[in-house]
C-alpha cells in the first residue's frame, strides 16, 4: 500500500526534491506551497496521485485546512514534511558581532 504524504514547500529546494521522490516511488502525495501554479508540471506529470494546496506555513488555518485535504483525499495522512525555510537574513541578522 502507498503512503500519503504532505510536503509543504513543495515548489523549490528540498521541498520539491522530496515531493517529486515521493511522487517517483508511487506513493501519493498533498503538496504545498505558496504559489500552487508553480506545481503545475508535477500535475500534468502524476495526475490523481497529486493533490496540490496553497500554503503559507505561517497560516494556522491554512495549515488545517492542507491537512483536512489530504486526509478528505484518501482517508488519512502518513507522512508530514514541514520544510519551513527561513530567510537567510534573518539568521545572520539577529547576531551581533563584537
């Protein structure tokens, strides 16, 4: 039996390196991003084993409601990846030297 899984992040980097490995092996997968319209070509690609949803992750109700999609898609949900970036400046802004 495939594995359902959701992926946040799923239109670049490491978000959609793993949405399109989940996708490879055969399993079904809810992926988010932002920008949906980016995941059109995975779409086209995999058909009904995708689902797609937009996603901010700092959204609490969008967030519910990506994960009320996946489980109204095939009645559950196995694997979550919340692959949250963070901008690089906020990393190195927040230190202070000296």
């Amino acid at each position: 039996m495939s594995r359902v899984w959701l992926v946040t992040g799923s239109a670049s980097g490491l978000g959609r390196n793993i949405a399109e490995a989940v996708l490879a092996s055969g399993d079904r997968l809810v992926a988010t991003a932002r920008d949906p319209r980016r995941l059109e070509d995975l779409v086209r690609k995999y058909g009904d084993q995708l689902r797609t949803a937009q996603l901010d992750v700092a959204d609490e109700t969008a967030a519910y409601a990506a994960v009320q999609l996946a489980v109204e898609a095939v009645d559950r949900l196995d694997v979550l990846v919340n692959n949250r970036g963070l901008p690089r400046s906020s990393v190195c802004s927040s230190s202070s030297a000296g």
